[in-house]
C-alpha cells in the first residue's frame, strides 16, 4: 500500500484527493520539488527545501508548516512507503479558493508528499549518450515569471518536450527569447571545451538546478575543474568536445546529438565520463543531505 502525506495526515493513495476548487488545478497557482532518495537518504535535501520556501515566498504563498516540519513530512513518507532508492515529490498548492484568480482569497494552501519509484533514463545512455533537439519555442522571460520560482505552471516546458517526443527523443534545448541557451525541459545543461566547462549563466533565465550547484560547486572540482557560468548561442553547444545534463532525475548524462550534429565523439565524453563517476561515488559513500 502507498501512502501520501497530505495537509499533516498519512492517507492511503486512494485517498489522496484534491479539490476541483484548489487554485493549484485551477491556474497551476502553487510550487513544488522533485528530490531523489538514495540508500535511505535523501540528496540535497536542505538545498531542495531552501528552494522550495524560496518559490513560496515569490509567490505570496505562506506555507502551511515550517522547514523542519516539511523535512519531518518528507521523512516519514519515504519510511512509510518503504523507500530506500526513490523520487520525492513536495507540492505546495494555492489551496481552495473561488473561481477568480485572486490568490488570496484562498485561505489555506494545500501541502502534499508522494515517494515513489523512479522511472529513470534506460543505463545505456549513460554510456551512448543522449539525443536531444533545439525546441523552437523559446522559454518564458525573466521578465515575464522568474524561474527561480519552480511552479506548478510548466506548459512552456511541457510544450517544449512534446516538441521533442515528436522528434523521436527525450530532451528539447531551450533558448530564451535573445536566442541564448538557457537549458532543456526538466534538466540544466553543460558544455566542455578543451579543459573549460561552462553552463548557461542564470541571468538566461533557467532554474536553478540543485544539481547544476552540486556539480558547479562540488562535483567538477573534485575532479579538478572550474565551471563558468556564461552567455552564449546554439552554435557554442554544437562545437563543443562535450555537453552533458543535469537534473534529478537525469542526474549528469551525456548528449551525444543535437539535432543533426554529432557533439563530439558522438559518445560520452572523457570528462562527463568523470564527473558520472564522481556523482556516483558520492552516492555510495553517504549521499550528502546538506
Ligand atoms: N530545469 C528545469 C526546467 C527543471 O524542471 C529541472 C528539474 N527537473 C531542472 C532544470 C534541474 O533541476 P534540479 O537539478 O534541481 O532537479
């Protein structure tokens, strides 16, 4: 039996309903955060719930419970289903409100846990690499919603990734609208040139990946590298000796394509070879929660 944590009480999935009235159906109004369990610990999970509190606050969302009770929440639904190796979700929804958009008039948010399985990306491309397409939609502004806020609303992206599906991949590039790389549907993206890695500086507009920071702060140099944060065009990412992804999910997997350029050897490269091992040895050897 599943069960979920839904507004402080354990129910069985079954159970697990939201109203048809919560703002967070009705215009994607609310946050949320997808977090990887591993051996029973849980990845980063400080940095995940300091993001989490940060959306909330972008949003005028006051949150039904506190850091420490959230992180509590979390632990007890990843024992309750039995988790050792797993996916976290923690959704802050605006909670039941009228049919206007006025958020206020919502009295109280909704807050819900699901630890489940992960369907993860199949091994072989760890090695082969992945083949991704630029998206032609670019994605949403700074201007228009700050992505550090990581909302419920994700049909840019969504529509961004049926883009890719009918391509025949897994991943879509997004440029922002200067045509600057900003990073792909669910994942931030890297690049390799010579010794130097760069990934897109967050002023192109893209979330702020927990993973991206691990790999940026902690990941590359243990293996000896800088990362640099820059700002640059499609072609940068189609020269290039390497580029690789990160994300929860994806963790940190090579590109192998883009479009119809081969990046590379057309495998994983030597240095994202590395920083896969790393990550992995990190994971094995105690899986860090701050
Ligand atoms: N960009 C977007 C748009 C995402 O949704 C995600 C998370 N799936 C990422 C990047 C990667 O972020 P993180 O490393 O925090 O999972």
């Amino acid at each position: 039996m599943s069960y979920i944590w839904h507004d402080g009480k354990m129910v069985p999935k079954d159970e697990a309903m939201v109203s048809v009235f919560d703002h967070g159906l009705l215009y994607g109004d609310g946050c949320f955060e997808g977090i990887r369990a591993y051996g029973g610990r849980i990845l980063k999970l400080k940095t995940h719930l300091a993001r989490m509190f940060e959306s909330a606050a972008l949003i005028h969302l006051k949150p039904a419970y506190d850091f420490e009770e959230i992180e509590d929440a979390i632990r007890a639904t990843v024992d309750a289903n039995g988790i050792e190796d797993g996916y976290i979700r923690l959704v802050f929804t605006r909670g039941v409100g009228t049919l206007g958009l006025h958020p206020f008039r919502c009295p109280t948010p909704g807050t819900f846990i699901i630890a489940d399985r992960i369907q993860l990306y199949p091994e072989e491309l760890y090695e082969e690499g992945m083949k991704v397409i630029v998206a032609k939609r670019p994605r949403i502004p700074i201007e228009c919603l700050d992505p550090r806020i990581k909302s419920l609303n994700y049909l840019n992206n969504i529509l961004a990734k049926v883009e890719a599906i009918e391509a025949g991949v897994l991943e879509a590039i997004m440029l922002n609208t200067d045509g600057q790389v900003a990073e792909c549907t669910g994942d931030n993206i890297f690049a390799v040139k010579g010794d130097r890695i760069f990934t897109p500086a967050t002023s192109t507009g893209i979330l702020h990946g927990v993973t991206r920071r691990f790999v940026m702060r902690e990941i590359a140099p243990a293996c000896g590298f800088e990362v640099d944060e820059d700002v640059f065009g499609i072609e940068t990412l189609l020269e290039a000796d390497e580029v690789f992804l990160t994300g929860t999910a994806a963790e940190v997997i090579g590109v192998s394509r883009i479009d119809d350029s081969v990046i590379g050897t057309g495998r994983m490269g030597e240095v994202t070879r590395r920083l896969v091992a790393e990550f992995r040895r990190r994971i094995a050897e105690g899986c860090p929660e701050d």
